[in-house]
C-alpha cells in the first residue's frame, strides 16, 4: 500500500514537471528576438563656411570724373552721363546727367536746371544747399512755407546714398483737391553740423521723365563735414 503511493506521487511528480517544461517552452517560443536597432546616421554637419563678402561698397569718386548708369524712365531704360561733384563748402557731394542739366554751383549751394529752362528762370531743377540749423527746425520752417500754396505730406526716407532724411511732397493744392501747377519735393538731410538741403521743383507734364530723373540725383547724395571757406 506504502509502495503504491509512493508510485503515484512519483508519477504526479513528473506529470506536473513535464507540464511545467512544455508550459516554459512556449513562453519561450512567444519571446521575438530583439533586433538592435541599427545607429542614427549622425547629423550632417555642414562645414563652417567662409564669411560671406560684403556688398561691393560704391567707387570713391573724384571730383568731376564723369561715368554712366542705367535709369527706368517712363518703363524705358536709358543710359545716362553722369558727374560727380563735391562741394566741401556745403559739405556734400551727388552726381548729375552734365548732358541733360546745366550747373550753377555757389560756395554754399549747387543747382542744377534743365538745358532747355530759362537758366534765370527755371521751371525743372534741383537745389542743394548746406544749413547750419539743426534738421527739425529747417523742415519746420519749409513746411509752413509751402502749406500756403501745397497739400504737405511729411515722412522720413532713407536716400539710395544711405542717409536718411525728412521728405516733404508738395504736388498737390491745398486740400489736394488736384495738382499744382508747379510741384515740389524737399528733402531734409540731418548732419552734425546743421543739414542739407535738397530740393527739386518741376512741370506737372513731366511728372514721370523729370520727376523720377531729379529724384534720382538726390538721391546719390552724401554728406560730409562742410569747411569754411
């Protein structure tokens, strides 16, 4: 009786091992390898480039050298012959077209009038003068002066040349109802020992052709320090 219980605990034994082995060998079975992920390709890092060279800055002119440039004019290019001018009384230097505009320099002024004007006269040309009073106060006094017969609009610009300026528009009446019959545009440029200023009259027929060719030549002013004369 002893005997035949110790057989079947034996035989109980080994069911539940055999059951245990076969229950671990699917456990196992269930287990996916585990694919190493292969390693982030390192991020391409761009080689340290060289600086990037500076906008080409504008030929230093001498006084009087004559070259060329290309204007838009009316949706037409066309070459123009330009000078360049320095006025160290003034403290200023700019180009102008010695073909279509005849100049009329001063120690402290340079104007420059359409070949065809009335050189005593003129209806189309641009002045620049020098002005020992500070910029607000020179803009102040012109904008009272043109509201009597102009519409005056006053912003801040920025010159072509890089120097920054009041501008004052007046192409209209007052009201700006409708165009004057001459229109005007002055620009107020401050500097350290006063201002200069730039200002350009023309015919409202030739708002497009002179308007655009005198706002031009302001707009290759630059400014320096006047001496006396």
């Amino acid at each position: 009786m002893k005997q035949s219980k110790r057989y079947l605990a034996l035989l109980l034994g080994l069911v539940m091992l055999l059951a245990a082995l076969t229950a671990c060998g699917r456990k196992n079975s269930d287990v996916q390898p585990i694919e190493s992920a292969a390693p982030e390709e390192s991020a391409q890092v761009p080689e340290e480039s060289a600086e990037a060279p500076e906008a080409a800055a504008k030929p230093e002119r001498e006084n009087g050298e004559c070259f060329e440039d290309v204007i838009t004019i009316e949706g037409m290019e066309e070459t123009i012959k330009l000078e360049h001018v320095i006025n160290e009384t003034a403290g200023f230097a700019m180009d102008y077209d010695y073909e279509s505009f005849v100049r009329q320099s001063a120690a402290d002024c340079e104007r420059f009038v359409w070949s065809y004007d009335d050189p005593e006269n003129p209806e189309n040309f641009v002045e620049v003068s020098y002005s020992a009073e500070d910029a607000e106060t020179v803009a102040d006094t012109i904008e009272t002066e043109l509201s009597e017969d102009y519409e005056v609009y006053r912003d801040t610009t920025v010159l072509s040349s890089g120097c920054e300026c009041i501008r004052m528009d007046a192409s209209a009446v007052p009201g700006g109802a409708y165009t004057a019959d001459v229109m005007q545009a002055v620009y107020v440029i401050p500097t350290a020992d006063g201002c200069r200023v730039a200002r350009i009259q023309y015919l409202p027929e030739g708002s497009d052709g002179f308007g655009k060719r005198l706002t031009y030549l302001v707009n290759t002013i630059t400014v320096m320090e006047a001496k006396e004369a």
